[in-house]
C-alpha cells in the first residue's frame, strides 16, 4: 500500500508541474480515498484549488490540515 501511495504522489507532483491541476486533483483525491488523514496530499489540494482559484474548496482543505494536526497535538 505504501508503494501505491508514494507512485500516486509522484504522479501528481508530476502533473502539478506540467500544470495539469485537474488531473492532479484526480490523483491526489485517489491518495486520500486510501489514506483520509494524509495531510501532506491534503495540503497539495488546497494548493491546487487556491491555484485554480476555488478558494471554498481550499480552505475546506487547509480547515481539515489543521483539524488533523490539532487533534495529533
């Protein structure tokens, strides 16, 4: 599972920097089916919203960071 989780990473970081946010999205949203608490893909789509300029869906995002990090003390 780990394997997966770091080749869908890398994917959307590759996407990310060939700009193709949508699809990024996409596999980041794939990341976090598998593993809801992953604050760093997490993270990644808030950039990726804030950037595509849906700053609703980006601050749900960032919110949903800091709720994890809270509740981790």
């Amino acid at each position: 599972m780990a394997d997966k989780l770091r080749k869908l990473k890398d994917e959307a970081a590759k996407l990310v920097q060939k700009n193709k946010l949508e699809k990024a999205l996409s596999v980041l949203g794939e990341v976090l089916e598998i593993d809801p608490l992953d604050v760093t893909a997490c993270q990644k789509t808030g950039d990726i919203y804030r950037k595509l300029s849906q700053n609703d869906k980006a601050i749900e995002r960032y919110m949903r960071v800091v709720k994890v990090y809270a509740e981790d003390g």
